[in-house]
C-alpha cells in the first residue's frame, strides 16, 4: 500500500465564528472619545474603516457618494465599458466639490420628459436651463420640485424659474462655504449659480452640498473632492481603463481579480505603477506570502480574501482558500512590517467581526451583503409575497461573467467556465447611511469593550478566546 505523503500546516484555521474578544477595562468613558480614523492604502486615510465592494449588485456612484459622506470609501464595479465606469468616477467627483465647474445643463427647447431622463442618467436633481445655440447662456433653472405633477410633454420653458426671479453670484466674489451658507439659509433656494457680467454660467452650487461640509467625517482629497475607487481586471484592456480612471480623478485603483496571487497580478501592479501617480489596492490573497510579493510588486494596500463570501463558492469549488481570521493574521504579519494596510475582504455579518477583522490585523472592511438591500444599491426592488428585496451576486457567478463578456466582447463563456459564485434575493433595508451609523455604533462598542479608544490601541490590547462549539451555539441569540 503506497502511502502519499501530505505537507499540512499545523496552525488551526479560524473564522470570526471562532473566537471572541476578551473584555478589558475601559477607562476613558464615553463612546465620542473612540476614533475609528484608519488607513485604506499607503497614502488614503479614512474617518470610518468601511469600504463598499467593487461588485456589480453593490457600487455605483451612488453608493461611492454616500460611502464618502459616511467617511468610508466604494470601489466602483469594473462589469462597465471603459466609458461608463469613467462616467461613474466622474459623478461621485461632481458631487465632492460645494462649486460645481462645468455642471450638467439643459438646453431651453427640451421638455420635461427630457429632464426626468437627465435626472435618471446622472443622479442630479436639477440643472440650469441654457440657449440653445450658446450653450453657457443661463436662462433659468429647472429641478425636480417643478417637473412634479407635469405631463412629460412640457416644455421646461413654461415650468422653469426664469432667470429674473434666480438669485445669481458674480465670479469676482469672494466664495467660500460660509457665504453660500449663509445665501441658502436667507433665500431658501435649492441651487445658486456662479455667473459672469454677461450672465454666462461659470459654475453651480448646491445647498446640500454646502449643507454637508459641516460633516466632518466625509472622505475628501486634498482638492475637497469625494474620494471614489475603481475596480479593474487583467485583460488586455487594463491600462486603457486605467487611464480613463486616472484621467477621472479615481483615488484608487482595484486589481480585481479572485486568485490575486499570480504572475498577471504582479506584472500589471508592477506596469501600473511605472506610469501611474495612482494608489493601488491588490489582491485577492490569503497567504503570508502572497501577501509579501503583492507589496514587492508595488501594492498600495492588500486585499484579503478566498471564499469568505456570502455569495461566493470558491471553496467548495476549488477546495482552496484560508479560513478569514487567520487569513487576515498571516497578511498582516507581513504588511505591517512594510507599513501596508490591510482591507478584509468578505465574511462580514456583523459590526463583531468588524472589530475582530481590525483586531487581527485589517485597517479597513469590505462589505458586500450587509449593503445589498440599501436604496443606493444598482437595480430596482422587487416585491414578493409582499416584502421587498434586492438582486445580489457573486461577481465570480455564471451570470456575472456573462455581463463582463457582453461589456468587453470578448467572446463567449466556454465549457469549462465554473461559477465560483452564487445569485440571491436580499430583504430591503433602507438607507445605506443608517446601516453605517448601526455598524459604527456596534464598532465603536467594541473598542470600548477592548479598552481601547484608536486602531493602534486595539491591535495591542486585542486578546482573542477560540470557542468550543458550545460556546459557539452560546453566543448566538436563541
């Protein structure tokens, strides 16, 4: 009988399910004094250590734009063309800055069915109306308070506030947030615009915009632009998109691709930074030393992860893959020697393993299912049986790989394409604000059950107790 000799390691794989944080003394009171100010890549910090995933069911540029004013960070999905993802980038950084250069207009002869097509392509509630043949000229504003109850044939001309009855700022003012603050609470109006002697429009506004600067915590880069990521794969178009996203402002670039330990990753990490300014988060990895070549290679930051997913079926695909604690312990044991953060990538069911994936090493969390249900989600809801939900998918699952070949025409799915992931119907849930404000709550509870008001304090104070099944069956609510 031949016996086969097997090389296997001797440390126990552990999942956040397996252990738990041993309680310290707190003695610094009140939750306000706990700071969850973190790193996402060498050189991108954030205020809340949440990053949405770069999945087709999660990120777009809505969900990047409230992501940024929740102080976190969403990785726009690559299962776009080239210009559509550009687009997306592009939308959050409208959006980032209270003066809004070279905002979207409406020329005066289109009606109000064009302005709700408008509103739909771009997410913006309202635009100033132009001439038709000088496109600069304002001639007044149209937002959706006035296209409500009117039939789609109207012409915007009959609804609009012409520009008689606009409040208008000339471009030699001195304009700061304070002034337009103090402009929108006297006036009350929604939108001011920035104009010249010659009431040409130069730039546009907003009163949410302005509104939101008081929040502290949004992501802004040093220009006070949202900050948004982008996701890319390794086909042959990586660099063109790149260069697109560069060109859009993207603070980061993902390398999205599911074994992130190979010799594809490691040659465009390396062609990337050679003729790019741009942060790079790479991965997906699980290993010491995947970790460790990804940072030789260049890696900004690295992204841990093989099958900890709700949605994904590489484990039992494969076989393969490291069970996510001990994944992100081995990562970190490396990364940190190098000053390279550590993004959790799947497994997330609670703000608990929030704080036991940055207790063992993470500087931030991926979070895919806990944000499917929420309003700024792609798609529509469904109802079913009365209760509404949401499509959610693994980016590795038969279905998702069929849109990534109709969007790169790249050919067809061959016979030995294997889904590493799966489709589901998620419960509705609301906004994705109020569920970062539960998970902050949840994790800023953590740190004070670990004695602990900053990132750096938890990982020293950190002390976990793996479970007997048990203990696992006690810690569950029954």
């Amino acid at each position: 009988m031949v016996m086969l000799s097997m090389k296997i390691s001797k440390e126990i794989g552990l999942s956040f399910d397996d252990v738990l944080l041993v309680p310290n003394k707190n003695i610094f009171g009140s939750r306000s004094n706990i700071s969850l100010r973190t790193k996402l890549t060498r050189n991108i910090e954030l205020n809340t250590p949440i990053v949405s995933a770069n999945m087709d069911t999660i990120t777009s540029s809505q969900m990047a734009i409230a992501m940024a004013e929740s102080g976190g960070i969403g990785i726009i999905h690559r299962f776009n063309t080239i210009q559509e993802e550009m687009e997306e980038v592009e939308k959050v950084k409208r959006k980032s800055s209270f003066i809004i250069k070279n905002p979207y207009t409406i020329a005066i002869d289109k009606t109000v069915g064009d302005v709700k097509n408008l509103i739909n392509k771009t997410g913006v509630s309202g635009f100033p109306v132009v001439d038709i043949r000088n496109k600069t000229k304002l001639l007044g504003i149209v937002t959706l308070r006035d296209i409500k109850f009117q039939s789609d044939n109207n012409k915007i001309s009959d609804i609009m506030t012409p520009k008689k009855d606009l409040i208008t700022i000339l471009s030699n003012k001195n304009l700061n947030a304070t002034f337009f603050l103090d402009m929108f609470k006297k006036y009350k109006f929604e939108k001011i615009p920035i104009i010249d002697s010659k009431f040409n429009l130069i730039a546009l506004v907003a009163a949410k915009d302005i509104f939101d600067i008081r929040n502290n915590i949004t992501s802004k880069n040093k220009d006070g632009k949202l900050m948004v990521g982008a996701a890319v794969g390794i086909k042959s178009d990586a660099i063109e998109r790149i260069e697109k996203l560069y060109d859009a402002e993207a603070d980061a670039v993902v390398i999205d691709i599911a074994h992130g330990h190979s010799i594809q990753a490691i040659n465009l990490i390396q062609k990337i930074k050679k003729d790019f300014d741009i942060d790079i988060i790479a991965g997906n990895v699980a290993t010491k030393q995947g970790t460790l070549d990804l940072i030789k290679a260049g890696a900004d930051a690295i992204k841990v992860g093989i099958g900890p997913g709700h949605v994904c079926t590489t484990r039992l695909v494969t076989g393969a893959g490291v069970p996510q604690l001990t994944a992100i312990s081995w990562a970190y044991s490396i990364a940190k020697d190098y000053d390279v953060p550590i993004i959790a990538d799947g497994g997330i069911n609670n703000s608990g393993d929030i704080v036991k994936a940055l207790a063992s090493g993470a500087s931030s969390v991926m979070i895919g299912k806990l944000f499917a249900g929420t309003d700024e989600t792609p798609g529509s809801t469904i109802i079913k049986n009365g209760k509404k939900y949401k499509f959610y998918r693994g980016m590795s699952s038969i279905s998702a790989n069929s849109k990534k070949l109709s969007v790169d025409m790249s050919g067809e799915i061959s016979i030995d394409t294997i889904g590493e992931g799966k489709e589901s119907f998620v419960p509705y849930v609301g906004s994705v604000k109020e569920i970062i404000v539960q998970l902050v709550g949840g994790i800023k509870s953590g740190f004070s059950y670990c004695g602990s008001k900053n990132l750096e304090q938890l990982r020293r104070n950190a002390e976990f107790i793996i479970l007997s099944k048990g203990a696992q069956k006690e810690s569950f609510v029954r």
